[in-house]
C-alpha cells in the first residue's frame, strides 16, 4: 500500500448561516488519483481550500507527509507541498508562460531577474511533461488547455507532490481531455498524489483509484473506484437514487414560436437558419469552435448581426442589443454565468431585480419592496434554490444555483423564448437533473427552448430535435430519438457539407 501524504480528520468549518463542513474525514496516498465527488454545496471546494491554506479550519487535524499542521497560510501550504489548480485559473495573462510559473519566487541575478535562467528552468519541466508551449509565449495568448497545462507546471516548479485539481476538463475538448489525462497517468507514475473534483461522471474510469463521497458538508464513504457502480456513486452524493438521468416529456408539437433566418455575424456565424415550435427543445451540437455560442449571442443582441432576420410567434423584431431581446421575449442564460449572467458581488436579490426592474418599480421609478420580495420568494421556491436567504452574495452560492439564479431572473418576465448555453457545466449530477426538470417544464407551458451543449449524451437526452453546426454553418438536423452519437459526431466535422437547414 502506499505511503499516505495527505490525512484530514473531523474538520469542521462554518460560514455565516452555513455549516460547511462537519466533522468531515479525507485521506490521499502517494501515487494515486482520488476523486472527491459531491453535489454542489457539498462541501468539497472548502476542504481543499483548508488543505490549501485559503481557508482556516474551525475543527480538526490536519497533516501532510505525516506532519500536522495548525492554521496555514496558502505560502505554507506550498511549502509543504500541495498545489490547488482552479476551476477559474489564475494566471497574469499579460506576463509569459516563464514569468507565470516564477510569479513571487523569481530567480534573481547580481543586478536583476534571471529571465534567461526562469526560462531555461520553466522549459525543461514543460518537455518533461511533453507539453509543447514555449516558455516565452504570453499567457493571454494560449487557449484554455494550454494555461491548464502551464499551471500544473507551475505547481511542479515549486516541487508540489499533492496536487489538488478542480473541474480540470470543464472548458476542454476531447482531444484536451486525452492530454490532461496522459500528464495525470505520468503524475501518478512519478509518485504524485492527485485530488480530482469533477462532475463529469464518465471520465473517473480512466483516471480515479479511488473515491471520496461528500454531502451536505459530511463524509459519506471513500472506496476504491474499482468497487462501485455509477449508480452507487450517484445515490452516495444526492443521497437518493436517480432514476433518469435525463428526463424527458412528451409534448404535443404546437405553433411556430421562434424563427431565424439567414443570419450572419462574423466568421463563426454564416446563413444560420433554424425554428423551434411549442412543445419541442431544440439542441444545438458541435465540436468547440463550431459558432454554437457566437449564434446565440448574434441573436440576443449580444454580439453585432451583419444580416437576418428574427421572428417571435410570427412577427419580426428587430434585435440590436440585449435590452432590445429582453423586451421582446428573447433571453440567454450564457456559457459563462460567473462573467456574462451573474453580478456575484450583488445578491441574489439584485440579481433577480436588475433585469426586471420595470416590473417592480412603482410609477415613480422607485422599487416597491413587496414586488421585489414576491419575485424573489417565486424564483427562490419555483426553481428550489437552496439559499440561507436572498440577500447573501451570488457569488456564494454553488453553480447549480448559480444558474437557477440566472433562469429565475428571466421567467420573472413571462420570456417566450429561453436559450441555454451549456446550462449544466460545473454543475453536479444531482442539480443537473433539477435543471433539466426546469427545461422541461418550460417546455409544457409552450415556451420555445434552444440548448446548446458539449456534451452529447446531454443534448441527445434533453431536445427533441438537434441541429448540428460545424465552422460557423448549419451541417444538419436529425431527431434525438433516432440519431447517433455517431452520426451527430459525423455531422459535426463536415466541412464539406456546410448547408443551410431545411426548417
């Protein structure tokens, strides 16, 4: 058995009307990737902020390579060997690959900093990794895969042997994903302990020794991957059984409600045409880089149309900006809701407000508190968001009610047509359900539903009929019933069959 490295035992932590943690258990030994898995909320982001020093612990021991420590600082906690790689990586995008993986530990020569020596240093732990960056290379300038990468080299400069990694794959392609997973198989081999939180269930298989189950703040089990089903590992943390991963209901197809046409907004947008009728979701997929995102966008207003033309329930409306959508009808709960659908300073009260302040200012242009408050118990029972009260920050909450945050401030306005883009990233498996519910129930009140997501078993569960793009183009429609992840897969890298869809 190999040596274990990390050991917590009954920690505790409390934040302001919330227990966090109580009296939780977590172990890592030295050359295995232990998955720590729960819901959001569950209590696993604060654990690892305690082992990496960014949170002080109200109860318990902590000890690392056998060594118990009382309260750390984040500089203690790389002392002792632990890195933390973030959902959100922090990195200076203006500085370089070097300079990033030196930040606060430059190596400094007789009458300056050594460039040439970070540089030297920084590149050969890169080719021990084979990862193909240049040390030169600015930050900004890599895609996200590539600054996941220089991060984990960051941690590997500073010689950490516990490495802590939060939703790693959430923004990567498969391709990505392949390169993650190579670098984490050659971590293991080198002796490395590596914590993996991920809500993507399907990836532990070729990664995870062993795994750690959290919920509501408390330690449910830890067992060896090998030993569990799915379906153990999902009841252990909703603390029920799923029966559907995706639920589906049946509605009866209606009028046409929503229409574009012909619409063009630079290179990753060209001819896109498509409906979406009561009753039905329509999905769209395709690979990263497809035009999914820049689509919706175009159409909300977000982002400038060169041409086309927008329909709601038969008559045009003319789309500038987001004001001009949200009036009439049309609203997106964004990819990024942390950037573009969420103020996470502002409560969870403002956030619901601030788009909707037509409807509860009085006729004097001053908010009526009894409005506000009516709105806000709505969206908070409607869409069960899991809140201590409405007026704690956005930012706090876990992302699955982060976005039913983000829906609730939209069907407050009777909206007619409700995108999503990847309305589940970060999000665990047992709000993900809650969020497909909620789609559904859009669906039954003849709301016209577009999703847009990466991930195929999801949009192949959740529309009812897919249109897939590639390289800013429409290259077909299939129905969800009756496709293949094959043949949508198929459609995806047709760059010889761009075309414009038939509805």
């Amino acid at each position: 058995m190999q040596d274990v490295i990390v050991s917590m035992e009954n920690v505790s932590k409390s934040f302001p009307g919330v227990k966090a943690l109580d009296n939780v258990q977590f172990e890592l030994r030295a050359g295995e990737v232990m998955a720590l898995l729960g819901e959001n909320g569950a209590g696993k982001s604060t654990l690892m902020k305690i082992l990496s020093g960014v949170y002080t612990r109200d109860g318990g021991t902590v000890r690392i390579f056998g060594q118990e420590y009382g309260d750390m600082t984040p500089k203690q906690a790389q002392a002792a060997g632990v890195a933390i790689i973030h959902q959100e990586l922090n990195m200076c995008r203006h500085l370089s690959v070097a300079e990033n993986m030196f930040l606060g530990r430059e190596i400094k020569g007789t009458f300056a900093l050594n460039n040439a020596k970070m540089e030297e240093e920084a590149g050969r732990i890169l080719s021990e990794l084979k990862i193909d960056i240049s040390p030169r290379q600015i930050v900004g300038d890599l895609p996200v895969s590539k600054q996941q990468m220089v991060e984990i080299a960051k941690a590997l400069s500073i010689n950490a042997k516990v490495l802590i990694m939060d939703e790693p794959t959430s923004a990567l392609t498969a391709k990505e994903i392949d390169d993650l997973f190579r670098i984490i198989h050659q971590l293991k081999e080198e002796g490395h302990g590596i914590v993996y939180i991920s809500h993507r269930l399907e990836e532990l298989q070729h990664i995870v020794d062993r795994v750690t189950i959290m919920r509501d703040g408390q330690y449910i089990t830890c067992r060896d991957f090998a030993d569990m089903t799915m379906d153990e590992i999902i009841a252990g943390m909703v603390g029920r059984e799923i029966k559907e991963k995706f639920p589906h209901v049946e509605c009866e197809k209606g009028k046409k409600i929503f229409e574009v046409k012909n619409l063009n907004a630079g290179k990753l947008v060209r001819d896109i045409s498509f409906s979406v009728y009561e009753g039905e979701i329509v999905g769209f997929a395709g690979l990263m880089g497809a035009g999914r995102t820049e689509t919706t966008r175009a159409i909300f207003g977000a982002d400038p149309k060169e041409s086309g033309e927008i329909f709601v329930d038969g008559k045009e409306v003319k789309i500038r900006c987001p004001m001009d959508a949200i009036k009439n009808g049309v609203v997106l709960a964004p990819e990024d809701r942390k950037k573009d659908g969420l103020c996470t300073k502002l409560s969870i009260r403002q956030n619901l407000a601030l788009p909707n302040l037509d409807l509860v200012c009085t006729g004097l242009g001053v908010v009526s508190r009894g409005k506000e408050q009516k709105l806000c118990d709505e969206a908070v029972e409607n869409l069960r968001i899991k809140t201590p009260g409405v007026d704690i920050d956005a930012g706090n909450l876990s992302g699955g009610n982060q976005q039913k945050v983000v829906v609730g401030k939209w069907l407050a306005r009777n909206s007619r047509v409700v995108i999503f883009d990847e309305p589940t990233r970060g999000i665990d498996v047992g709000a993900k359900v809650e969020i497909y519910n909620l789609i559904n129930e859009l669906k039954k009140q003849g709301i016209a539903v577009v999703i847009v997501s990466s991930e195929m078993p999801e949009v192949m569960g959740v529309a009812d009929r897919i249109i897939v793009m590639c390289d800013g183009r429409i290259t077909g429609e299939v129905m969800a019933k009756e496709t293949t992840q094959n043949e949508i897969l198929t459609l995806a890298t047709s760059f010889e069959n761009k075309k414009i869809a038939s509805h």
